[in-house]
C-alpha cells in the first residue's frame, strides 16, 4: 500500500496557481512526486507543468543542466504531475555545509560555476519587453541589454538543483550534470538570465548567509556590492529587470510561488 510521507500546501497563492505536493513511496520502497491542484481553477496550471518540462528539456539539451521528467495523469477528480524522486545533494546543502566549514572557496566555486552554466545554456534570446512579461514583471526598459534563455525557469534556486549520486562527478567537477526537480514557474517569454542569477543568490543570501559577507561580496548598508559598485538592495528592490519598476524579491517570493505550509 503506497503511503505519504511528505505534503506541502501551496495555498497562500491566487486560487488559480494554489496546489498540493506529496512524496508518496510504496511497498518496494520506491519514491514518487505528485503535484495536485489544490483548487479547480488550479487545474491548468498543473497540466502545464508537463509542457514547461518539455520547453525546458529541448532549451538545454546538450548542456549540464538536466530536468526532472512529469507526466500529467488523469484523476477523476482532475489531474496531477508525477515526477521520479531524485536522490542526490542540492547546490544549497552543499553551500550550507561549506558556509559551515568556513570554506568561503568552495561556495565561490558552486555560485561561480551555476553562474557559468546558467549564462552557458538554455541560448541566448535578447531581452524584448513582451505583453505577458509585463502581466508577470510590470513595465521595464534597457532592452537588448540582457541575455535571455528560450525558456525561463525563475525558480532555478540552488535548494531546486540536485547533483546525483552515483554519477562518479561533485559540484566541483565541470563535467557532473545537475537536475532541477521544479520548474513550475516557467514562462515562455524572455526573461534575462541575470534576473534568474539575482533570485538564486537572493534566496541564498536569506536563507543561509543573513548577515555574513558571502562569497566576496560585500554586504554594504544592506547593498550587494561587487566590484562594479551597487548591484541591488538586499530585501528591498530589484530595478535590474524592470526600469521605473521597483519590487522586492520578497515581494516576488510571496506572489509568484513561494509561501506555502509544509505539514
């Protein structure tokens, strides 16, 4: 008899993106991932999650980032997305693990090489403001100023990334492939590939740095700092992407798939 040992209730979101995750293994022991709509008017969105995984697969194929395969499977009740359960260590506990270790070299080298990979693959769109960028996103400028991929997965963090075991490779090793396991909150539009890079550092940031001084880069009056000078506000703004916009990651975070409760 197949039995849960995980589920987590996304239902702080608009009713139309509210869903249920569950782990569920069975009697050989063997994990399964089921993303369920948590209202009827979550329904296609759910169903869509297959074919983000299919834009996703076809943008990076040839790369080192991988994506987890779903399949959407009818219910009487409507529909879920199953996925394998991938067994492995995130990008984030092994940055957590170092941060711990006070081994400031090994988290450059994680956030250096995800940064690598990020800007590598998936092509190399212009960013064109689109009508349905500004539904998500709002207004913005500079276009043609930054790179996108074909397909954007926002949600690309490094506790969403997983290297496998048994593969022979690490993080630190350039040939190891790396499996994303959600990518619900991907959109077909253009998206800069550092707005994907900002997100990943911002929820790092928060959640395992706070206030420490991560990875060379200065935390200055609650500014990231790099070598150009001010990059953007911790916890405040984010005007990169969106010129006379100016939201917070938390903001985004709240909005756009991140609050859930996890039981």
């Amino acid at each position: 008899m197949d039995r849960t040992i995980y589920s987590k209730y996304s239902n702080e979101r608009a009713e139309r993106f509210r869903i249920r995750t569950d782990i569920v293994v069975d009697v050989a022991g063997r994990k399964t991932v089921y993303k369920y709509a948590g209202t009827k008017a979550a329904d296609p969105h759910v169903r869509r999650i297959e074919e983000c995984f299919r834009q996703l697969q076809e943008a990076y194929r040839g790369s080192r980032i991988r994506f987890c395969p779903c399949e959407v499977e009818e219910l009487q009740a409507g529909s879920r997305v199953s996925s394998p359960f991938v067994r492995g260590e995130t990008l984030q506990s092994m940055i957590e693990r170092s941060f711990r270790q006070g081994d400031w070299s090994t988290v450059e080298t994680i956030i250096r090489l995800y940064g690598r990979r990020l800007m590598e693959a998936g092509g190399d769109s212009p960013f064109t403001v689109t009508e349905e960028f500004r539904n998500v996103f709002g207004p913005a400028g500079q276009e043609n100023a930054y790179i996108c991929a074909d397909v954007s997965d926002v949600d690309m963090i490094f506790s969403n990334i997983f290297v496998e075991t048994g593969n022979g490779g690490t993080v630190l090793d350039v040939s190891a492939d790396w499996t994303v396991i959600d990518y619900e909150w991907t959109f077909p539009f253009p998206v800069p590939k550092k707005f994907v890079l900002y997100r990943a550092i911002y929820f790092a940031y928060y959640q395992i740095f706070k206030a420490q001084r991560p990875f060379g880069v200065a935390c200055d009056g609650g500014h990231y700092r790099g070598r150009s000078g001010t990059v953007c506000r911790v916890g405040d703004t984010f005007s990169g992407v969106s010129a006379g916009r100016r939201f917070s990651g938390a903001q985004y975070a709240a909005h756009y798939g991140n609050k859930s409760h996890t039981v």
